[in-house]
C-alpha cells in the first residue's frame, strides 16, 4: 500500500464515521420531536 492510499482510506473511515454519528444524532432529535409531539 502507498502512503496515498493508505490516507485515503483513513478518510474514508473518517467520513463513514462522521455520518454515522450524524446518522444517530438526527434519529436521536426525531424521536425526541415525536415522543414530544
């Protein structure tokens, strides 16, 4: 693996991470509108 590669897959895990923690935070907030509501 080159060292380019190697970045790029950090950044992908970084991005996959990210939008998981998105991911829960918004199911997190709608859940809380609903119950709420």
């Amino acid at each position: 693996m080159t060292r380019t590669s190697n970045n790029q897959l950090a950044y992908k895990i970084k991005t996959i991470s990210l939008m998981h923690i998105f991911n829960q935070l918004t199911s997190e907030a709608y859940a809380t509108v609903a119950l709420a509501a």
